[in-house]
C-alpha cells in the first residue's frame, strides 16, 4: 500500500489543480463582465453618432467606425469566452472528482491504520475478558461451595435462605465499569448500588475491612 506522505501529496495536488481551476474559471467570468461592458459601450456610441456619421460628419464617421470595431471585438471575446467556459467547468469537475477519489484513498488509508490498531485492542479484550472468565469462574465455585456448606448461609428473619444473594450475581453485576452497560443498553435494569465487588463482598458476609483485604 502506498504511504501516507504519497497520498497526502496527491490530495494536495488535486486539491491544488480544483483551486487553479476555480481561478480560471473566475477569471473567465470576470473577462465575460468586461467584454459585455464593452458591447454596450460600443453600441452606445453607434446610436449616439448614427444620425450625424449618416450626415457624413466626419468625426461621427470616425466614432462610428471605432465603436463598430469594438463592437466587433466584444463580440467575438464573448463567443470566445463562452466557449472556453463550459471547457474549464469540465476541467473542474474533473479536478473536483480526482481530488475526491484522491481524499478517499487517503481516508481509506488511515482507516486501514485505524482498523489494524482496533483489531490489536481487540486482542486485548479477548485477553481481559478469558481472564474474567476464569476469575468468575473461581468466584462462582467458591459461592456453591458456601451454599452447600452447612451452617454457612445467611437467613432471613423469616428464616429463608436468599441462595442467589450468596451467589452474588447481582453484586457482579453491579460491580461492573459503566462502559459495560452501553454495550447492553436492553439489559434489565438494577437499582443495586454501583461500587468493587470486593466491597459488596466483604459487607455482604459482613467482614470487617482488614479480613476483607487479606482475602484480597
């Protein structure tokens, strides 16, 4: 693949080529503006002499003579121009799409970087999330361990054991980065506190801080 330096070149050049273009073109128009001044001027001065030059006035001949020369020449500029317009539109629009598929080239380019770099981090996430995986995995032996460890469970006043407090899904859950929720925005939605799962943990089980840190 190219490098970048190179297509940044070429969209610097074809960006270049449309801005020369534009500036032909302006130029034309501004060159159409003056030639038609100059039509107007020229017959202006024929209808201002035409009754004396018909009268052989001699400097109304001359006048005549010089306005129809002009006429002559503004006429033939225009078609001139005219001509030359539509031929640098097309040149435009021809720098215009060069410099177009020349920005594409560039953009794909760095979108290939882009892609190759989000690929690599998403090598990263495969990494964090095997490594969660056999985290919870740990995490979800030793809460079946406590549940079918007699005695263990906690209960409630009414003397029901809460077995999936023990598990603690929810508290999983709530430990869980705000990033996370974006990517299941139709997840069910829990009004447990957000806080470490080391914290709910210990205030679960009711550890204090220190027995709580040394587990950790």
């Amino acid at each position: 693949m190219s490098n970048a330096k190179t297509l940044e070149d070429a969209v610097a050049e074809t960006a270049l080529a449309v801005t020369g273009w534009k500036s032909t073109i302006a130029k034309i128009e501004t060159q159409l503006n003056v030639a038609g001044l100059a039509l107007a001027r020229a017959k202006k001065q024929r209808e201002i002499h035409a009754l004396k030059a018909s009268m052989n006035d001699a400097a109304a001949v001359a006048a005549i003579k010089a306005a129809r020369s002009d006429q002559l020449a503004a006429e033939e500029t225009i078609n001139d121009l005219k001509t030359a317009l539509p031929a640098a539109q097309e040149q435009l629009a021809a720098a215009e799409k060069a410099a177009a598929s020349a920005r594409d080239v560039l953009g794909k380019f760095h979108a290939a970087v882009l892609m190759r770099q989000r690929i690599d981090v998403a090598s990263k996430l495969d990494a964090i999330s095997a490594d969660f995986a056999r985290v919870y995995a740990e995490y979800e032996k030793l809460g079946r361990e406590i549940v079918n460890m007699p005695g263990a469970l906690p209960t409630s006043m009414h003397g029901v054991t809460d077995h999936e407090a023990v598990l603690g899904a929810r508290r999983v859950r709530a430990s869980l980065p705000k990033f996370f929720w974006k990517l299941f925005p139709g997840a069910i939605h829990d009004e447990m506190k957000t806080e470490n799962l080391a914290t709910a943990e210990a205030r679960f089980w009711n550890l204090p801080e220190q027995e709580k840190a040394k587990a950790a």
